[in-house]
C-alpha cells in the first residue's frame, strides 16, 4: 500500500511581541551578511550550531588570509552583531527583523578575526607608521618575565604582546623598526543567540528574524575592563624604547568610549587609533573593511577615554554624600540597632590579643 504523501508544515502562528524596541541580533553568520543569506543558508548554518561540537562540520572563515583552509574558531559563527528594528509583515503578521538605519544599525566586530579582512588593517598599520605596507606580523611576542621567587628561578613568560608589525625594509646598521598591534572586538552580554539559531532552523522560516533575545554589545567590559590594562602595561615600556602602540576597533567601539584629546603628530602619540567601518558591497553577501580614521593620542588621554567618565566636582560629590547620610547610622548607632559595626572580624582580633 502506497504510503500518503507528508504535508508541508505551515508556517507557526506568530506570537506577539509585547518589547518592540530594536534588539540586537546576528550582523554577519560565518562570514556573511545575515540579510544578505538566502533561507536554506541560514537553516543550514542554523542546524549546524544546534548540533553537539563533536557533530559539527567546520565552517571556513574568509578573513584569515594567512592561513590556508582557514576554519572559524567561533562556537556560533557569530562575527558581528547588528541593531534591528522590529517590522509585522503587513498579510502574515510575522515579526521581521529590520536593520535600524543610519551609524546605530552598522555591524559591530565581535570575533577579533573580522579585521584581519585581506590583511588590510595590517597595511594600513605599516603604512602609518613604519612606511611600510608591507611588513611582516610577527605574534606572541614574550614581553614580560616572571621574577625569581622562593619556588622558582624566574624567566618565564607572563606576559606577550599579541602581535607586532616589523618593517620590511631594514636599513643596514638602523634600528629595527617595528610597533605593537593591539586589535579589539565587542563582547555582548544579554540573551545567547540559540534562540535566534532555533527560529533559523525551523523550515517554515524564510524571513530575517527579529531577534529573539535581547542582548547588547558590552562596551565597559571590552574596553575599561579588558583593553585598558592592556595599554597601561604595555604602553609606558613601549614609551621608554620609542615605540607606537598600534589598536584596531571599529567605529561603533570608539564612539561608545569617552572623547580622547588628540595629538596633531605621531611624534608626540603613545597609541595610534585605527578605526575601521564595514560598508556592504552590492550584489555580494559579503562586507568589506573599510578605513575611517587615524587618531592620535598619548596613554592617559586613551585612558581618560576608555574610563567612560568625568569626575564630578567636589561639591557636587560633597552634595551627595550629604544625601546619603540621612539613612547612614553613626558607629554607636549601628551597635544599637543591631547594624554590623566597622572592626576587624572576630577571628583576627582573637588571634592578635
């Protein structure tokens, strides 16, 4: 007896959404752009992610030129984020992700690789700065050693500069020319993208999403807490030998810190800025780098700008502590209305009578 053909699944009735504002969902999946894919790309990638590491096929990622059959390191391919705006298809109600127009819905790098693009940062680096376009990248470079200690004789790395640029064309009996090479993407925090993966896998969806989760690139902690330290280690070093830290962001990166005094010449810089934008390319699922700007500036000027923030006058903060102290108990207070009292813990106080 002939088996009855399968029915097609019909598309899901849309759930309404109550939170309409934009929400960050995927810019570029495994290199390309997400709107750009067509639905069985984006199922197939999709279907792909869900499965167990072990299950997965390795997907190639386009912006490591150096590296031969170069496979994405990412656990969810994941290069960029975008802003989207939320859209209702006018016949079927289904919630459309749209990308916000304008700088807000540009694509942010979260994968460090996104700017090695055809080697064009690294171009532009040299060109900048050891009037090479050419020079050679040299990476992990020991640059702090460990003391000796009671356990150990000492030496041992513990600190490396991730990449240095070192001209190509080396004068006899010159110094060797080179600079530092930081490069930082964006973390997010919010909602991880299984959510986004699971719609885009559902074979009734042929349509861009809007983003399922609600996330946000986390700019504090990629530049206060993680490129920061950075720069104030390696940074006064760098000084000392006459050298230029060079740091690679895009722009959404470096206009989400503080504003950063800029110096007219190199000469008087600590760290050159190279900010990149990614511009879509028409007729390709593909973006492209793009250079921006070069901005120069000295460590503290960078480290004014990373804090995100302007102390604010003494008499304002003096106004505020005043507001607080209504609801703060003196120490006697504290011991009369059972509050913990300032002291030592009673462990340590047993210890030292």
């Amino acid at each position: 007896m002939a088996k009855k053909p399968k029915k097609s699944r019909k598309a899901k009735t849309p759930k309404k959404i109550k939170d309409l504002t934009p929400r960050f969902g995927i810019g570029e999946w495994f290199g390309k752009v997400l709107t750009r894919m067509d639905a069985l790309e984006r199922r197939y990638y999709a279907s792909e992610v869900l499965k167990e590491k072990k299950l997965r096929e390795k997907q190639p990622c386009p912006f490591q030129p150096r590296k031969q059959d170069a496979r994405c390191t990412k656990d969810g391919g994941v290069c960029s984020l975008r802003l989207y705006s939320y859209k209702a298809d006018e016949k079927t109600g289904r919630a459309m992700g749209d990308p916000v127009a304008g700088p807000q819905g540009g694509l942010r790098a979260t994968c460090p690789y996104r700017f090695h693009e055809a080697l064009n940062v690294f171009r532009w680096v040299g060109e900048t700065i050891l009037g090479d376009s050419n020079p050679k990248l040299v990476g992990e470079v020991g640059f702090l050693e460990a003391s000796a200690t009671t356990d150990a004789e000492g030496g041992d790395d513990v600190g490396r500069i991730d990449m240095v640029l070192v001209s190509n064309k080396p004068v006899l009996g010159a110094p060797m020319e080179w600079c530092a090479l930081e490069i930082q993407a964006v973390y997010f925090s919010g909602d991880a993208m299984r959510g986004e993966f699971k719609a885009f896998a559902d074979e009734t969806v042929d349509w861009v999403i809007f983003p399922a989760g609600r996330r946000r690139p986390d700019y504090r902690s990629s530049a206060p807490k993680r490129l920061m330290p950075q720069l104030q280690i390696k940074v006064p070093t760098l000084r000392r030998w006459g050298r230029k830290m060079a740091v690679v962001v895009d722009r959404a990166f470096f206009d989400s810190v503080g504003e950063m005094d800029k110096v007219a010449d190199i000469s008087n810089a600590d760290i050159a800025w190279f900010i990149v934008k990614f511009e879509e390319v028409a007729g390709s699922k593909y973006s492209r780098i793009v250079r921006d700007e070069v901005r120069y500036t000295t460590l503290e000027r960078s480290v004014d700008g990373l804090t995100g923030g302007k102390p604010v006058p003494k008499s304002e903060f003096e106004r505020r502590i005043a507001g607080k102290m209504k609801a703060s108990p003196s120490l006697e207070q504290a011991e009369e209305t059972g509050l913990p009292a300032i002291g030592l813990p009673d462990e340590i106080e047993e210890s030292g009578s």
